[in-house]
C-alpha cells in the first residue's frame, strides 16, 4: 500500500547542534522504486529501501503552518496519483 509516515527527525551530530526537523516518508507499493535516498555526505544510503522517499521540513516552521501533516500529505498523495502512482484505496 502507499503509506505515508511523519516524524520528528534531529539532524545533530556529537558535535554539532542543528535544528530538529519534521520528515515525510512515503512507502511505494512493494516493488516499485519511489526514488533514491542520500546520506549527510551525499552518497546513496543503501540502507533506505528503494520503494521510500523522505521530504525533510523545518519543524519549526511547519508548527507555525496550521494542519502542516495534513495538506503536505494531501498535496503529495494527489502529486504520486497525477505522476502516475495508484490513487489511495480506503480498505474500510
């Protein structure tokens, strides 16, 4: 199924503070690649499987915008269904 998922996701290092973010990710039907992900070095991060793709989003801009989750997930499902993506089914 096309899944999405939010989460608080913190970029810092041991030595570096950065600001926490706020990230998307979207799980394509199983054997569809969605894209290619990338680490902090900008190399290609193996460990994401291919059927995922990751938007990251300042949170706290994001917490600023009301009902962020719901109109980004809105926008991105009608951009997956447009570009060709299966539409959401609703099993209930």
């Amino acid at each position: 199924a096309n899944d999405v998922v939010w989460d608080v996701f913190d970029p810092s290092s041991p030595t570096q503070q950065r600001e926490r973010l706020i990230r998307l990710t979207l799980v394509s039907v199983s054997g569809k690649a969605a894209r290619t992900c990338y680490d902090k070095e900008n190399h290609v991060d193996n460990t994401v499987l291919a059927n995922r793709a990751r938007f990251l989003f300042s949170l706290s801009q994001a917490e600023s915008v009301p009902d962020f989750q719901t109109r980004m997930a809105k926008a991105f499902k009608k951009l997956i269904e447009l570009s060709g993506g299966m539409p959401e089914d609703d099993l209930f």
